[in-house]
C-alpha cells in the first residue's frame, strides 16, 4: 500500500474517534501490524486522541504488595504462585502502619490512589475481610489517598462487604485474550474474571481491568483483549508487559521491544478513547523511551515499586513528567466528586430514558 494512502487511512482513523466513533477490530489489527517507519504517525493519532478525552493531566498510582507469596492459583506469568518454585518475597499481612507510612509517601510523590494487593484466589475468610477492614478505615481515616484493591475473584457478597467496608475502587485484570487464557491459568476460569468486574461495578466501584503483553499471544489476541476490555466499558485499563521470571512456565519468553510496546500502547488507545491507559508492569523493557508512552496515548502510570520486582526511581518517573510539561492529577477529592457528578449524569439519562 502506498505511503501516501497508509496515512491518509490512519487520519481518517484518528477522526473517526475524535467525533466520537469507533474503529473495528479489523481496523485495530491493520493498525497494529503497520510496519516501524508508520509509529510516529499512528503516535501522533493516538496522542490526539488521549489529549482529547483525557487532558493533560496523568494520572499516577501505586501499590502495596501486604501479603506476598505461596498463591493458591497457578499463573503461567507469576512470581508468587505456590505451583512454581521463585524468589519472590513470601510474608503475611503487613501491619497497617507501614501501610499508611507507605500510602503517606505515596501522596508526597502525587499518587491519587494506592492499590492494596493481596495474594490468592479471593477474599475467603472473615478475618481477611477483618484485616481489610482496619486497612481502609485506616487510610479513610488518616489519608485522602484513593483506595484501591486487587484481591483476586470477587463474588457480589464479597464485592458488597468490601464496598461498604470503605474500598473505593477495584483492580482486577483479565490478564489476556479469552482465547489465550488456557495457556495462562486453570485454576479459575475467564468467566470469573469478567463476573469480578461486573460485580465490582454493580456495587458502585471503579473498576481496573487490563492485562500483560508478551505472554506468547499473536496480535489478533492483543485486539481481542482490547474489544473485551471496550464491550466491558472498564475505565481504568493498565498495560503491563511481561518481565519473565525464572521457575515460573513463562520464564523464558522474550520481552517485548520498545517499538512494539509504544505501537502496543496507540492502537489501545484508539481502542480505548475514553480509558484511563496507565502504563505499569515491564515498563523498564522501553529502556530510553519510557518518555514516549505518553505520546503514544498513555494517561496513567504506576510508580514506585511493583509486587515482586523493584520499580524505577521516583524521582526519574517524576521528573520525566516535567520534562515534558505533563501534570498529575493528584486532586483524590476533585475526582471523587467528578466521578458523583458522572453517576448523578448516568442516573438522570437513565430517567428520562
């Protein structure tokens, strides 16, 4: 196809979503098999695209990893599943005061929300939902820090005690592709994950739903984790990119290049228009153009360490996002009140409808 007709395709693309319109997962999948020397251009789509329905402001957020190791699941990709024998970190809940130590450090560097990670299939007992509870009522209590949670499985009961106990928003990735998911897990279904998600909505959640990258999928699997993550309307969407881990099934797997990351990144986002992309785990495989996942349509990153592995330095990521002129959107209580101000929306269209 001639150079001429491969931008004007990726223009009446980039328009297309600006008006408000979608492009098909044929479209996707062309977009994401565009040879190198067509990047810039597609990257230039999908930044107008984030500046579009997403600002200027980016989004950070971080996580604490409070209870680590011996997993009961069996995720080909995971340091901390008890199927696998790795070096990852094995210890018990962590006591609440290093949790708000952590989320008051957290705050200092802009983070609007703090995504409390635990190990394992779901909340199983009551005294998990007890020690969640101290948790949240702790940071309500002593932090205007938003809080998240990435517990596993959610069934409505769980979903609703979990809500009520102060839990704000819910983190829970589909990981990848359906079609791809037996080569990921067999000890939950995908079925599961997308119940957790319309469970954690259904209680009044936001909810966070992405996946990794690089597991071994083919791009038509990359798309159809997209379209999934599209028909769900999840907000929050992390991408993250697998860091092989040795002992784990996926130990050997090569990691992405920065190329096909950043082309990764765009076509989500024309995918996406409307998501908060925030760009997490595997990062460092970008090397020198970890400045680049913003202009490739990225409005979100994680900072600081992630559950098993170190992160970049703070400050790095901070003043990269200075360099580049970008703002965090660290204001936790003018979103929370943007976000009512979106529902009271939802609820009066539903109304008059």
């Amino acid at each position: 196809m001639p150079d001429n007709i491969v931008y004007q395709r990726i223009d009446d693309f980039t328009h297309r979503v600006l008006n408000g319109g979608e492009i098909s997962t044929t479209e996707a999948r062309w977009l994401l098999s565009l040879e190198n020397e067509y990047l810039s251009w597609l990257m230039a789509g999908a930044d107008r695209i984030r500046k579009n329905f997403r600002g200027e402001e980016i989004e950070a957020c971080a996580i604490s990893n409070v209870r680590s190791g011996n997993c009961s699941e069996n995720c080909s990709f995971c340091a901390q599943s008890g199927h696998y024998k790795t070096e990852s970190p094995v210890h018990n809940y962590i006591p609440k005061e290093q949790l708000l130590e952590q989320a008051e450090k957290a705050r200092q560097w802009g983070v609007s929300d703090l995504g409390i990670v635990s190990k394992g299939w779901g909340v199983r007992s009551e005294k998990e939902h007890q020690q969640l509870g101290e948790y949240f009522d702790l940071l309500s209590e002593q932090s205007d820090i938003g809080r998240c949670a990435s517990l596993g499985v959610l069934d409505a009961n769980n979903a609703q005690r979990l809500k009520q106990a102060g839990l704000e928003n819910y983190h829970h990735n589909l990981e990848c592709a359906e079609s791809f998911f037996d080569e990921v897990c067999s000890t939950h279904t995908y079925q599961e994950n997308i119940d957790t998600i319309k469970v954690a909505r259904e209680v009044g959640m936001r909810v966070c739903s992405g996946g990794i990258l690089g597991m071994g999928e083919n791009l038509d699997q990359r798309i159809e984790l997209a379209e999934t993550l599209r028909r769900l309307d999840v907000e929050s969407v992390p991408l993250n990119f697998l860091s092989p881990v040795l002992g784990t099934p996926m130990g050997d797997r090569q990691p992405m290049q920065p190329m096909e990351i950043l082309q990764t990144i765009a076509v989500f986002r024309y995918m996406l228009p409307r998501a908060e992309i925030r760009i997490a785990g595997g990062r460092q495989f970008l090397r020198d153009l970890q400045a680049m996942i913003f202009m490739a349509g990225a409005s979100g990153i994680m900072i600081g360490d992630y559950l098993t592995t170190k992160g970049r330095q703070v400050e790095d990521d901070l003043q990269m996002m200075r360099d580049l002129g970008l703002q965090i959107r660290g204001d936790t209580q003018q979103r929370r009140q943007v976000q009512a101000n979106k529902k009271l929306e939802d609820i009066s269209v539903s109304l008059q409808a």
